[in-house]
C-alpha cells in the first residue's frame, strides 16, 4: 500500500480503509501530505500533485501533543493532537483540533489512521451544524 494506491480510490474505498486503520501515534518530525480532493475521479491524481505545492504536510511534536501544517513550506497552522473517537465511525482516531490554536482552521478537525506501515489516512471535517461534514480526505507519509 502506498501513496498512489490511495489517489485511485474512491470516497467508498477511503472510507472502508480508515475504519479498517488503527490510531497509532505519529512519528515526531515531518511528515509529507497529499490531498485527496476528487477521490473517485480522473483528476484527484493531477490535484494531488499540484496541491502540494501549497500544503507540503504535517510537522509532528507528539511530545507536547501539536502538530503544525506546512504551507508553501513554512509551519503556519497549529492544532491540538491527541486521541480520541472518530466522528465517522466513533472508533479511537489520533484528532488534530484547531479550534483553540488557528483562527483560520478554527472550525476544522482532522483525524488520522495508520492504514499501512508509515501511511496514514486522514479526514478533514468542518464542524457544522446540525453534524460536522467531511471536507476531503489526506494522506501522510513518513519522510525518509
């Protein structure tokens, strides 16, 4: 399983993959995102690559429990990390809450699985009401 496997999905196969995935804790330092926009279609692949000129992925400090987004290469969105249920399926899920950290990202929340050895499949939700709503999907990657 890697990267490429996870941009030919669809939102019914990413979804059958994060249920299946464990909330096993991230590794410190950097690890590499791809956004997942258009799962299912032709073009998710093509967005994938050019989305990652803007959001490179995550610097991870799990001693302190922050992860920070890169964005054109410079950590700029801090959030909360720490374990706790999914809001699709109510299973444990590593949580990366922005609401007291970003202004910005205030009303996002991230969670994350490990679906493979150094592979990790995220949720991007928007807290909305009357329920949160999925945004888009992410994958992170331990860097070498």
């Amino acid at each position: 399983m890697n990267v490429s496997n996870l941009v030919q999905m669809s939102e019914a196969e990413l979804d059958a993959l994060y249920r299946r995935g464990a909330a096993v804790g991230l590794p410190a330092g950097r690890v590499r995102g791809t956004a997942l926009l258009a799962p299912g279609t032709r073009r998710n692949g093509l967005m994938a690559t050019g989305t990652r000129l803007i959001w490179q992925g995550k610097n991870i400090d799990p001693v302190n429990g922050v992860a920070t987004n890169r964005f054109f290469g410079l950590p700029v969105v801090r959030g909360e990390l720490y374990e706790g249920p999914s809001w699709l399926d109510g299973a444990p899920a590593l949580i990366l809450d922005y609401s007291r950290t970003s202004k910005v990202y205030a009303r996002n929340r991230d969670e994350i699985r490990q679906v493979a050895p150094g592979l990790f499949l995220g949720l991007m939700y928007a807290r909305a009401t009357p329920q949160p709503n999925l945004k888009m999907y992410f994958v992170l990657q331990v860097e070498p």
